[in-house]
C-alpha cells in the first residue's frame, strides 16, 4: 500500500516537473521570439530613416516609369486619417508615380475625395484624366478612388449583361449550346460596364490585415503585394524602398 502511494506521488511530481519544464521552455521561447522581432524592428526604422537622409545612396535610382499605376489599400479606420493620407500621396508625388488607385472597403477615402484633391494641387481625378489625356499630361498625378461596393457593382452589372446576352442567344430559332462563359468575356463585360479599370502594377495595404481587404480580384493578376504595416506608422524610406524592390525584380508573364 506504501509503495503504490510512493509510486503515485512520484509520478504526481514529475508530471508537475515536466510542466513546469515546458512552461519555462515557452517562455524562453517567446522572449528570443520577441527579442528577434525587437531587433527586426531596430533595423527597419534605420534602414528607413538611413534611406529618407539619402545616406544609402543606391535607393535613389529610381526607375519609376516601371511602375505605371500604384494602387494603395487602406483599412477603414485608418483611412479617416486624411491628414496621413494626404502626406502619403504628396511622398508617391515627390517619388515622381504617375497614377494612384486609393482603395478602402467602405468608402471612406471616396467621401474625402474632394478634400484630397483640394490638397494636392497637382493632382486630377482619374476619370477626368481618362476623357482627356491633355489633362493627365499637365498634372502630376492621376487618383482613382474606389471602395468593395465598386467592385460589388460592377460583377453584379457585367454578370447581369452576360445573362441578357445569354438570353438573346437562347431566344433566337434552332438548338443551342448552353454557353460556357469564359475570363475573357467576363473582362469584356466588365469593361463595358465601367469596372475595369487599370491593373495596378504595385499593391500596397496599409493596416493591421495582411490581405488586400477586398480590392477588385480581378484586377490583381499580375499585382506585387507588399503589407507596410499600419498608415499611423508610415515611413518615407520603407515606402521608397517598396517602390525600388518592385522596379529592379525581373517579372516574367505567362503567355
């Protein structure tokens, strides 16, 4: 009876043992964890402040005509920070890019469009740069404001026209294949009812979420994504090198 008791107790103590060993061992973990993540951290503000001083000199060759169109996500509630927003275009206008999509899922940024524009006065909406490419010639910077419901709308159009479309076909005399709609006419539709805009080259999400937060599908095929962390925390030299990082990789499209 003694030694069943002694036996039960000792295996009590090293179960005991062992817990406590792998607690501490999670958190050893957790502090190099943290301490690499730390470190990390150190060297991404000097590497930034290093590339705003223009100390490292190569991040000043920019070949910025690789990057066509920009496109830059923005979670909601930072989007309601206008005054980093605006200082985040009039940098990509400094940097010398072209032509911006500003994208947030509810539409924040389109309610401060005029507000935006206001600000920067070298800047045109991109519908009116798109009717008049003069216009784009004298401004610096062409902007697109676009949130989910857009890109909602506009399958919902381009699905709706490709079933009239398909009703006229089956409404005519003689048998007819049922009809497999394919990419390239779900791109037609989608052109035709305003929702195709340009594919950007370059997608930069700023927020806690590393996901594109609902961006247009399908104008992402060929879209670099680079997360940049929260607009609260957006640095001129991480924004620089992003933008270098995409215009000296070699990008190769399938046919």
């Amino acid at each position: 009876m003694d030694l069943r008791i002694e036996m039960q107790r000792a295996t009590s103590f090293a179960a005991q043992t062992g817990n406590l060993g792998l607690l501490l061992l999670w958190h050893i973990l957790h502090l190099f964890v943290s301490i690499w993540y730390f470190v990390l951290g150190l060297v991404y503000v000097l590497e930034s402040y290093l590339i705003s001083a223009g100390i490292l000199k190569s991040y000043k060759a920019l070949n910025v005509g690789k990057l066509r169109y920009l496109a830059i996500v923005i979670e909601s509630e930072d989007a309601y920070e206008t005054s980093k927003v605006i200082e985040l275009l009039q940098w990509l206008e400094a940097i010398g890019v072209k032509h911006v999509c500003l994208y947030d899922t509810e539409g924040v940024l389109k309610k401060s469009k005029e507000v935006i524009l206001k600000k920067l006065k070298n800047a045109i909406a991109f519908e009116e740069a798109y009717q008049d490419e003069s216009l784009a010639d004298k401004k610096s910077m062409s902007l697109e404001f676009c949130s989910f419901s857009d890109g909602k709308e506009a399958v919902t159009k381009a699905a709706n026209l490709l079933f009239v479309k398909y009703l006229k076909l089956d409404n005519l005399a003689g048998d007819h294949e049922k009809p497999i709609f394919t990419e390239a006419q779900m791109d037609d539709a989608l052109k035709d009812v305003g929702g195709r805009g340009p594919d950007p080259d370059l997608l930069l999400v700023y927020g806690p979420a590393r996901c594109h937060l609902g961006f247009p599908a399908w104008r992402m095929r060929y879209t670099e994504i680079v997360h940049m962390g929260q607009l609260k925390s957006m640095k001129y030299g991480s924004l620089v090198k992003a933008i270098y990082k995409f215009t000296t990789v070699r990008q190769n499209y399938g046919k």
